[in-house]
C-alpha cells in the first residue's frame, strides 16, 4: 500500500468536504465540514478497501492522514 493510493482514496470519499489537497500532514480534524459522520465514512471505506475494521479507540490516536495510513498497514500485517 502506497501514501499516494491512500490519500487518493480518501480524497474521493471526502469531495464533499471540499478539500482539494490532502497531504500526508493534512490534520483530519481541521479539515472544513469534517464529523461524526465522516469519521463513519472513513471507517466503512478503510473496510472495504482494505480489510481493516477500526474502533473509536484506534481513531483516538490518529492525527493526520499519515498516522491513519501507519494504523491501517499496521492492522493489515496483524492479520
């Protein structure tokens, strides 16, 4: 799994929120428009696309996009 492929992915699910550039330092919180339901989004999408079901707890310690990235591969290589 690739940073690019994943912030492509969570750009497409995110357009609505109108956020052009999502980088790997992009704080998820900060983003325009950003709640609970995106939060739901973020983890149906991650999922489905990469067989990793996160709990609110992993959530806690996720800042940026590219300590979302680093949970979810490491949640891939426990399985």
């Amino acid at each position: 799994m690739e940073i690019n492929t994943f912030i492509a992915h969570l750009s497409e699910e995110f357009e609505d929120l109108g956020v052009f550039a999502l980088s790997p330092s992009t704080v998820l919180r900060d983003m325009p428009g950003w709640n609970s339901m995106h939060i739901l989004l973020l983890v149906a999408m991650i999922d489905f696309r990469y067989q990793v079901l996160l709990s609110g707890e992993h959530l806690k310690t996720v800042e940026t996009v590219n300590d979302l990235f680093d949970l979810v591969k490491q949640k891939q290589h426990e399985h």
